[in-house]
C-alpha cells in the first residue's frame, strides 16, 4: 500500500505564500513564518470549535470529529507538598469546549499493566462541592489552564504512572509535523488565514476584466 504525503504546517505556510503571490505578482509577501503559524493556529482551534456545535446542530448532541484527536503522554506527574494532589502538564489548554469534548479521555497505562480505568472527569465549577460528596472509586481529574491536577478517591499515591491524554490540539510544536485533521478542515483553514494575511497586508490586486462596457471605461469609442 502506498504511503500518504504527510500534510504539514509548513507545506500550508508555503502553500498561502505562492497562492498570495500569484494573485498579487507586483506585492512582496512581508509576513514572517511565525506570524503566519500565528493565524493558522487560530483558525485551527475556531475551525474545531465551530465544526463541533454546527455537528451538534445536525445530530443533536455535541461530539468532536475523531479526526481531530490525538493521544498523548504527558510529563511525569509530581505531587504538591501542600493540597497533596499530582500534577501534570497538558500540551497546550483545552479547547473553549465543555470538559470531556474538549479532552475525550484521561488515563494511566504501562507496559505491565497495560491501559488502566479512566480518569473521572471533575468540572471546575464543581470542584469545591464533590469534595463533600460520596465518591466513586478511582482517579479525579481538574483541569486547569494547562494544568491537570490528579488525585486518587482513597489517597493512593500516583507516582511513577504515565498519564495519558486524548484531545484536540490547535498549537504548534513543529511546523514540519503533521497536520492531525481532515482535508475539508484544511480547506477551510487555508481561506480563512488568506483572508486575514490579505486584511492584514492590505495588498492591491491587479484584477483583469474583459467584460467591462465601454460605458464604464475612460476609452472613448468612434
């Protein structure tokens, strides 16, 4: 079976760069790589966003697009010598989606053991009042920020476990890894950055109408 071409970020940077240029060959591009990683990575994460609560219109509840997500490792957990609670590192906030869309799934995992219980999910809102409250037995997880905060129901200690996360990233590590999404979504992000490097550069167009009457010319006709 062949392989795919990997789409990567700067393939997409080069991509607007030549497409900018072509309409626009009197202009110079004065826009820099990082500046442009800038707008895609916006447009990324309201592209997410927007295709989730526009799919949640047509099937009636909300649900991240699998081709979105991706599993990570994080860093080793550390414990806070003052609430007792373990705390970890997320690759980047989540999302502005609701706690469980925004990351699908939180859990421990080893080589020995293999994949453990997922996390219990602990809404920030909620956080204050589940402590008072019967628990279920396993993990809590709390996010905040880029912090997640992990804490066992009798007290366990969690050290030495990796945790691992499913999300939906928008922000970038290298520009030369692959784009994780699908083609439409690539489509979508590529005008939407065109768009706002065209409102930001505020280049001319040289636009070629052969349609025009002679009405709307400064040519006079005999």
């Amino acid at each position: 079976m062949a392989s795919v071409i990997p789409y990567t970020k700067k393939l997409l940077i080069q991509r607007l760069r030549q497409d900018i240029v072509n309409d626009f060959p009197s202009s110079e591009l004065n826009v820099t790589e990082n500046e442009v990683l800038l707008y895609i990575d916006q447009a990324l994460a309201y592209t997410i966003v927007g295709q989730v609560y526009q799919g949640a219109k047509v099937e009636g509840n909300l649900a991240m697009p699998e081709g979105y997500l991706t599993t990570y490792a994080l860093p080793a957990l550390t414990q806070n010598s003052i609430t007792r609670e373990w705390e970890t590192t997320l690759p980047q906030p989540p999302l502005s989606l609701p706690l469980g869309y925004s990351i699908t799934r939180g859990y421990f995992a080893s080589s020995t053991n293999g994949m453990g219980t997922d996390v219990i999910w602990i809404k920030s809102k909620r956080v204050a009042r589940r402590r008072y409250l019967p628990q279920q037995f396993g993990v809590y997880g709390i996010v905040e920020g880029s912090k997640l905060i992990l804490k066992a129901s009798d007290g366990s200690s969690l050290f030495g476990n990796t945790f691992y996360v499913t999300m939906a990233k928008s922000r970038t590590d290298s520009i030369t890894e692959t784009l994780n999404m699908p083609d439409d979504a690539i489509e979508a992000i590529f005008i939407n950055v065109k768009q706002k490097l065209l409102s930001r550069l505020q280049m001319r167009q040289d636009v070629i109408a052969d349609d025009i009457s002679s009405g709307a010319t400064n040519v006079t006709t005999k």
